[in-house]
C-alpha cells in the first residue's frame, strides 16, 4: 500500500487551511482569498490523485492510515476509502474550490471562506473515517461552520432556519452518540476489548436481533434527519432558502450525502439484519419522499425552495435504492449521490445568478430571461434536464439503475416512486416555461448575460454533467466492487438472499 | 483526682504532610485575615496574586502526594476520619484549580466594583478546605463539618457585593434554603446513627453486613435517613426539584462567585455524594438508585427546558449548570449499579465532569465578568449583542466555550458527556443516557441564543453607548487558559481519562 498519508492530509489541509484563514488581518482580504482558494484547489486536487491511484478491482478499502488516539476509550485515526466513498470524496474535493473561486459572500470574507475550509474538512473526514467516535466527531462538527454560514450570510430568515437546522440535525445525533457508544460496548464481547473500530465490530459483532434493531434505529435517526427523510425533512427548505449560495451549493451537494452514505456505511454494514428487517419502513417512506417532495416543489413559488423541494425528491431515489438491496440499485444510489451534487448544487448557484441580479427568486417576478439572456438560459436547460433525468446526462444514469435495480425487490414501490420522475419533469419544466419564456417585462428586460467569470464556473458542472450522462462506466467499475462486497456482508449476515441480474452496461 | 491527670487525651496519629493542601489554604486564608487586617490596603493585584499563588500550591502538592498514594495505596487520616486516596486528591485539584481561576476573575472585578479587599479571597480558600473536607471524608459528621464551612463561606460571598441589593437577597435566600437542607442533611445522618451506632463509613458497612440481608433493608428509621441524606445532596448539587434557589443566587451574586459556586461547590457535592452513597450506603444502591434515576432525567430536562425561556444569561447559565448537574447525575446513577462491587467507569466518569466543568464554566463566568461592565448588570442577552464585531477573540473564545458547554466533539465538554453516557450504556442505563443526550439539544438552543446575540444579531440603538467591555490582565490569562484547555482536552483526552480515578 502507499504510505503517504493521503486521506490524512485531506482533513488536515483544509483545517490548517481554515486556521491560517482565520489568522490572516482583516486588511488583506485578497490574501485571504488566495489562501482559501490554494487550499481548496489543494485538498482537490489530492482527492483528485486519490481517485487516480484507487485500484478499481479493490472492493476493500484503501489508503488506510490508522493511528491510535484515545487508547483508554479504544478509538483510533482510522482512515479508509473504498468504491461507496471514493466519488464522495471527489464531490467534496471539487464543489469546494468551485465554490469559493466562483461565489463571494457579501460581507465578511475573511470569517466566512474561514468557516467554508472548516466545513470542509469535516465533510471530508466524515466520508472517510472508519472509528465510529471519529466519524462521530467530523459528523458533529460539520454542524458548526454550517450554522454559522446560514446564520452569518444567509437571507432575512436566516437565524431562525440556521437554529432549525442544528436543532434538528443535533436530536438525530443524540441518539446516535448513545447508538455509537452501545454498539462499541455491545460488541466488546466479540472483539475482545471496547473498539470503536467500524471494520472490527462489523466483521465479527454478533448482535442478537432485538439488540440489533434498536441500534440501527438509534443510527438510522440520525441520518434520517441529515438525509432529509420524510416527515423529519421540514429544516431542509429552510435551511436550503436562507443559506447563502455558496451555502446551499455545500449543503445539497455534500451535506445531504452524509445521510445517504450514513445509511449505508454504518446502517447496512453493521447492521444487515435490522436493516433487512426494517426495508419496508424506510422504502415506503423514501417513496413518500419522493412524491411529497415533488408534489411541494410543484406548489412552490420561491425558486430556491422549488430547487430544495425537489432535494427531497431526489433523495427519496437514494434511499429507496439502498434499501432496494440489490448490486445495481445501491450503484445507482451511490451514483445519484454524486449526480446529485453536481446537477442540484449548479441549480443553487443560478438560482444565485439569478438573485444576484433581480433581488428576487420570486417565480412570478420572472419572465421571459430566454429573449434576453439566452446562454444563461442554456445553461440552466441543460443543468435542469440532468436533474429531470433526461437520458444522455447524468441524472438519468442513476436514477434508472434505481428503479430497475429496484424492481426485482421492491416492486411496488418502485412503481409508485416512478411517477416522481414524471412529477420532476413537470415541476421543472413548468418553472423554466414561467421563468424563461415569454416576453420580459419590465426589470426583467435589462436581465443580464451570462458572464466570463459565471461561464467558467459552471463550466465543470455542466462537463461532469454530459460526461457521466454518456459515459458512466469509469464510476460503475469503481462503485460496483464495493457495492457487492457490502451486499455479500448482508447476505452473510441475514436472511437476505440478492436476487441475480444479469449486469448490463448501465 | 489523680486518675485524670495521670491520663493523658491521646489524639490519633496525624500525617501532616498528608493534608498539606488543607493547611496550605487554611494558613493562606489566616494570613490574608490577619495580616491585610492589620495592614493598610495592599497595592494593585497583590491580594489576587497571593490568592492565586496559594491554589498553584495546593495544586501542587497534589502531585507529590498522587505519587505517594500510587506509591503507598489509598488510608484513612485523622483516625479513620477522612479518605487519602486518589479521589480526594483530583478534587483537591479541581477545586484548586476554581480558586486559581476565580482569584484571577475577582482581580478586576472587585476594584471595578469599587469592593477591593482580601475578604473574597479569603472566603474562596475556607469554602475550598470545607469542599475538599466533604470529599474527603469517611464520617458522616465530618462530611456535614465540610458542608458547612462550604457553605456558611458561600453564603457571605453571594452577598458580598455590598453595593447590589440582589446580591444581599443572594446572599439571604441562599442562607435561609442551605440552612434547611442542611438541617434535612443533619436529620438523615441522626436517623442513619440511630440504625447503625456509628457515622463512620466503614463502622456504617460493618453494621449494615449484620443487617441489610436479613431485614435491615425494611428499617423505616434507615430508609428514612438514607432518603433525607440524598435530599440534602440533591439540594447541593441543585437536582430539579431542589434546584429552586440556583437561578436567584447565580443572577444575584458576583459573577466570579457564581463561577466559583457552579464549580467547586459543584464539584465538592458530587464528591460527597459519591462518597456517602457508594462508600457509605452502597447496601441501598438498589433503593436510591431509582431516585438519582429520576432525579437525572429531571435535571436535565427540568434544567434545560427552562434555559430556554430565560433571556439573562447569567440565569442561562445558572440553568445550564443544573442540565450539567443532571449529566453528573447520570454518572452517578451509572456507578450506583456497582455500588459495593468492584466498581465501574460511573464515578471516574463524575469526576472528569467536574473537573472539565469546572474550568469551562470558570471560563464562561469569565467572560460573562468582562461583558456584565461596572455594576455587574448587563447580563442580559442585549448585553452581548456585537460582541462577534467589537471584541472578536472574546467572542470566538466564548464560542468555543458555549459550543464545549453544548457538547460538541473537539472539546472538553464532549469528552465529559461522553464519559457519563459511556458510563450508563455501560451499566444498561439506555433510557437514561438517551433522554440526557435529547435534553442537551434543547440545552444547546440556549448556547445558540448567546452566540446569536454575539455574532449575528443586528446592531440597535444606543448600543454605541454601552460602556466598553474591558480585558484586563489577569482576567485575560483565566479566558485564555480556560479555552486553551477546553480545546486541549477535546483533541487529547486519552492523559486525562486516564488520571481520572
């Protein structure tokens, strides 16, 4: 294996970043800057290396470091990517440069891109920490540069949807530190000693059913309300509508992750049984979730809200794909939770553009912006369609590998929850016809143009968007090895027997 | 008559070296008493400065003596009277630790206040000799000896802003409500003489190995001194529904007072609660065990659900240390399921609370000292609004504070609620650590509140009015090596969970 401690430098860069940041005089704020944007377009380009160097047949993990820290509580700096994480790693390690080159608070820079390397650093280290204390830790502490960035930066209703969100997020996390600590004490009868070592417990914790099933549900609250599943979703359009842009960009694109990936890092892997046993819950409301979520988008006249509306939707498909339990509903899952972060947080920052440049995100304020900014207008059509799931861009890919992948074992549920893919389409589309078509009027008639700067931030997005929408195989081949390796863990684990399909080319 | 002069009162043995600590505080504060009362007034600091070079020496000498005790194994002093073991030395320390801090807090604060004098200082060492005697004691009667010189010192300090009528009616209330639970504490240790002939601990034990099994557990007289006992440590330690004279006493006194009290009068009652119903009544574990089960949950949620409606923040915090002190309750309702066994991780759990509680929260009074300007008033949670853009590192201090108090990872305060919960599940009390984790969600609204007010808030009227906050020296250096330790102790806990005992 590689000794340089790659994984380790990928918290540890942004956070040192962070401090530097936030030691810098307030009198230099273009130094500020570039020393946000160094460490972030560092820390990216090391995810960047990672995904290059990560041996695709390997369905273990890899680049794992692991050092002890609290030796009397049995916890340890254990770090480790494999298929399910590695593409995670990546969103993080390029939504955050893009992000801080491309969108500026509008006051306070040097507090704010401070907040932003901190928040990076814990989403980073979340996705690849393998010690439940320590996944524990970096879950937690996302928390706070999130809070502070809705609180700081965001809009009128700001303070109140930033409390919300930590409110909410931190009752999911209370039950789950108590999960952490009983499955690390539960499992000391099979490991030996208090391990808080999420290889160790899986591999040879035996829980007894009902033991089991009440610490995959303290966990599964947890991520529950992180993903946002329905009914605990009610902070995400708060939290979506106020953040700032750069914020909701951040928030949907990798903040929600850490909810799917949750469930199924530290839901299914630990727990196969109780997971098998509590499918039916968690598809059905994954199902709920995705019409619900539709249906709200429709009746939305904010567009940001629409955007964060349809998060929950969307989500609804990852969760339902990984409780589908099969090798390529969870692909597709893992695959949509990258899809996702690339086509909704894109939306977050035209619907920034758009703020940016009419002071509303009114859908009825708007009309006509294809007659007089018509690049912005493509832009926003192809980022739009990725996000319906047309096929050729990248949302399709996922979210079919969902639905067929499903088919075979949640039959029912998938028919319902296809109709959402219908209700996408209106939602969206109904939104463009309002927004772009048609005669501007009035303040929408001087509606400015795409610029150079704007174009060449969204300019990746749409890359990753028709690149992983024509040719997704180099991601398949990385995701699929781990992905079956977790399924023969469950197998192995429960009752679960894996239906056999035939693999295609997705 | 000659056969009492023949015979001379024999006292027991004493190794002197042994209670150093006590002796160090008790001659400090004699010093301070004697000498300042026959001095004209001492120059800028120097009281403070002798106050705060006595604790680093108490704190110490709790070194030598650690190493002695792991050297020689714990013994009893003072003819069986109290403990030396490694519990009474960690709460030497920690209430070393509160005197060091609240010296350096009341340095500024009293010539602000225009109260400069050595009384406080004074005060501070006798209520820590009264904390650090009812940890360490191994009697009954001494434990209410320790109580008392705690006490009795904590009621002139609540009052002795002498220039605030709330802190005289501080002063008053504590008074009138600590002497009644005194007197419930008294009658529980009568009733528990009366059903075991002695107040001695391990006398206590050997009575009771006679007859718990056989029908001692059914003595209405014992049950009823046990039960008055926990009150009287219920009231101490400010469980709901005792806890109705912390939210007055806290506003109403100087705010280094209020500091030292949630610290080390805290820490000194969990110690004697550990040490009467562990070592004293572990027979009845399975009695008053579901008493500190109710109480736990009680004082968690009592504590922080009425955080939240208050908009003083010294009310806040005075609501916030009964959340902590339901959090210590847990700790204690998880040792209480090893009560006479070998013992569990609950009572090593309790103590690193109060340690890591204890310079957190002198931290957080701290900083409330600076922002309450002359008068000590401005503690409402006005007072702290834009302080994120007119005092930044004091505000990002008391973030990092608050957040610590709220519990969240990479601080001390995490470290602490994680060894109390730690400490239930271990003992299978699930219901109980999963209702205090939910309790501290709705507690870190309240941490949210201040650092709203702090940072986001927008600025009003008048507010260019206020009175400067100051920083001066040695109110810095207590902040500054509050937060330096909170953070500390949240990225490397392993040395400190270590020590605990």
């Amino acid at each position: 294996m590689i000794d340089f401690p790659i994984l380790t430098l990928l918290v540890l860069v942004p956070a040192i970043g962070s401090l530097v940041v936030a030691f810098i005089s307030n009198r230099q704020p273009d130094l500020v800057k570039v020393v946000a944007l160094l460490t972030s377009v560092l820390t990216g380009g090391m995810a960047l290396w990672t995904l290059f160097a990560f041996k695709k047949a390997d369905s273990g993990f890899q680049f794992v470091s692991q050092h002890s820290w609290i030796k009397e509580w049995g916890i340890s700096w254990h770090l480790g990517v494999d298929g399910i994480s590695i593409f995670l790693v990546v969103l993080t390690g390029i939504l955050f440069p893009l992000v801080i080159a491309g969108v500026d608070p509008h006051h306070d820079h040097k507090r704010y891109l401070s907040w932003m390397l901190l928040l990076e650093a814990g989403v980073m280290g979340s996705f690849i920490s393998l010690d439940l204390f320590l996944f524990f830790v970096f879950f937690e502490i996302v928390l706070v540069p999130m809070y502070f960035l809705i609180g700081g930066w965001g809009y009128d209703d700001r303070v109140y949807a930033a409390t919300k969100f930590f409110l909410f997020t931190m009752v999911g996390s209370a039950f789950m530190l108590v999960g952490i600590i009983a499955t690390a004490v539960i499992a000391k009868a099979d490991n030996g000693a208090v391990t808080f070592d999420l290889i160790k417990i899986a591999e040879n914790g035996s829980f007894a059913a009902g033991t089991g099933r009440w610490l995959f549900f303290a966990f599964a609250i947890a991520f529950a309300v992180k993903v946002p599943l329905f009914p605990l979703h009610t902070w995400l359009p708060d939290a979506h509508t106020q953040a700032p842009t750069g914020g909701s960009v951040i928030l949907a694109g990798v903040l929600l992750k850490l909810g799917t990936y949750g469930l199924l890092r530290f839901g299914v892997y630990l727990f196969p049984e109780a997971a098998v046993w509590a499918r039916p819950v968690f598809l059905t409301l994954a199902t709920i979730g995705i019409l619900w979520g539709a249906i709200a988008a429709t009746m939305q006249t904010d567009l940001k809200r629409l955007v964060a509306y349809s998060s929950v939707a969307h989500l609804g498909f990852i969760v339902l794909g990984t409780f589908a339990l099969t090798s390529q509903a969870i692909t597709g899952g893992v695959l949509q939770n990258i899809n996702h972060g690339i086509s909704t947080g894109a939306l977050f920052l035209l619907v920034g553009m758009i703020y940016e440049r009419r002071h509303t995100r009114e859908i009825a304020k708007l009309k006509g912006l294809q007659k007089v900014a018509p690049v912005f207008a493509a832009a926003f059509m192809i980022v739009m369609l990725s996000s319906i799931g047309v096929p050729g861009l990248n949302g399709f890919v996922g979210e079919f590998l969902v639905l067929i992948g499903s088919f075979a074992t949640a039959r029912w549920w998938v028919v319902v929850a296809a109709v959402g893919v219908i209700l996408a389409a209106l939602y969206l589309l109904w939104a463009y016809q309002r927004v772009f078509h048609g005669e501007p009027d009035d303040d929408n008639k001087s509606f400015r143009e795409l610029r150079w700067k704007e174009g060449m931030l969204l300019l990746p997005f749409i890359a990753i968007i028709v690149f992983a929408g024509v040719y997704p195989k180099p991601m398949l081949d990385r995701i699929e090895p781990s992905v079956d390796k977790l399924l023969e863990h469950v197998s192995q684990h429960s009752s679960w027997q894996v239906p056999v399909v035939e693999k295609g080319e997705g | 008559m000659g056969v009492l002069a023949a015979e001379t009162l024999k006292g027991p043995s004493i190794a002197w070296f042994d209670l150093s600590p006590l002796l160090v505080l008790l001659s400090g504060a004699m010093v301070l008493l004697v000498v300042a009362a026959l001095t004209p007034q001492w120059p800028k600091r120097c009281y403070s400065s002798f106050s705060a070079v006595i604790a680093l020496v108490t704190i110490g000498l709790c070194f030598p003596l650690w190493h002695r005790i792991d050297v020689d194994g714990p013994s009893t002093l003072v003819g069986g009277a109290v403990h030396f073991d490694k519990m009474t030395i960690w709460v030497t320390l920690t209430i070393g630790l509160a005197v060091f801090l609240a010296s350096l807090l009341s340095d500024d604060y009293l010539r602000r206040e225009g109260l400069e004098g050595p009384e406080v200082y004074a005060l501070f060492m006798l209520a820590a000799i009264g904390g650090i005697v009812m940890a360490a004691s191994n009697d009954l009667v001494v434990l209410f000896l320790g109580l008392e010189i705690l006490s009795i010192t904590l009621y002139v300090l609540a009052a002795s802003h002498r220039k605030r009528l709330r802190s005289q009616e501080a002063g008053l209330k504590y008074f009138v409500l600590g002497g009644f639970s005194s007197a419930i504490f008294l009658y529980g240790i009568a009733l528990v003489y009366g059903g075991t002939g002695s107040t001695n601990f391990d006398a206590m034990l050997r009575a009771l190995a006679n007859t718990v099994p056989t029908k001692g557990r059914d003595d209405a007289i014992l049950l009823a001194g046990v039960a008055l006992l926990v009150v009287g440590l219920a009231f101490k330690v400010a469980a709901v529904p005792f806890h109705f004279w912390t939210p007055d006493v806290y506003e109403g006194s100087p705010t280094p007072v209020t500091a030292f009290m949630a610290s080390a009068a805290k820490a000194a009652a969990f110690a004697a609660m550990l040490r009467v119903l562990l070592q004293g009544l572990p027979n009845f574990s399975r009695d008053y065990r579901p008493v500190l089960w109710v109480l736990a949950i009680l004082t968690v949620f009592g504590g922080s659900i009425m955080a939240v409606v208050q908009t003083n923040v010294k009310r806040m915090l005075a609501f916030s240390s009964i959340s902590h002190a339901g959090f210590m309750l847990v700790g204690v309702e998880a040792a209480a399921h090893a009560a006479g066994g070998p013992g569990n991780d609950g009572r090593s759990s309790v103590l690193l609370y109060t340690l890591i509680y204890t310079v957190l929260v002198m931290g957080t009074f701290g900083i409330v000292t600076a922002v309450s300007r002359t008068g000590d008033n401005a503690t409402d949670l006005a007072a702290f609004r834009g302080l994120g853009r007119s005092r930044p590192v004091l505000a990002f201090g008391m973030t990092i504070l608050l957040l610590a108090q709220a519990g969240v990872p990479l601080t001390s305060g995490f470290v602490a609620k994680f060894g109390v919960i730690r400490a239930a599940v271990e003992a299978k009390s699930y219901s109980v650590a999963v209702v205090a984790m939910v309790a501290a969600v709705i507690a870190a609204f309240l941490y949210l509140r201040i650092m709203i007010s702090m940072w986001i808030a927008e600025p009003e009227a008048g507010d260019d009015q206020r009175e400067e906050v100051r920083l001066p020296v040695y109110l810095t250096v207590a902040i500054s090596l509050s937060v330096a330790f909170t953070l500390f102790v949240g990225f490397f806990p392993g040395w400190l969970i270590d020590l605990a005992p």
